[in-house]
C-alpha cells in the first residue's frame, strides 16, 4: 500500500507569508488535502494552505546536498 510522505500536520504558531501559486498547483494542494484527510482519518480535509510549510517542511528535511552544503 503507498503511503503519503506527509504525516500529521502539527499546529504550531505560524508566520505570515504571502505567496501566489500558479491555478493548477493550488487545484494539487486541494487534491492533495482531500487524500490526506482520508489516509490520515481526518473528517475534514485541511485547508490547503496549511500544508504548504509542513510540505517545505519534508523537502528541506531531506535533501541531502542542502545538509551537506550547510554545513560547510
């Protein structure tokens, strides 16, 4: 069975940002949340906006030429 590389979203306290995502990114985000919800159980999926730090989250945790550049 596959199984989405985001977990649970934690609620932490944000910063505002503003940003402008082309139409058809933000209709993945939408399709994206609607399969969170289900493979995480939610009742509701979470607002689409809400996984864009928790997904930056993952891609930086894991590039490993970003950590290896880093700490240089």
């Amino acid at each position: 069975m596959s199984k989405l590389r985001l977990g649970a979203v934690l609620d932490e306290k944000p910063v505002k940002l503003s940003i402008e995502l082309p139409g058809a990114l933000h209709a993945r985000l939408v399709e994206y949340a609607k399969v969170h919800a289900r493979e995480t159980g939610l009742s509701e999926p979470i607002l689409p906006e809400r996984l864009i730090a928790p997904m930056l989250d993952h891609f930086i945790s894991t590039d490993r030429a970003f950590a290896r550049l880093r700490s240089k």
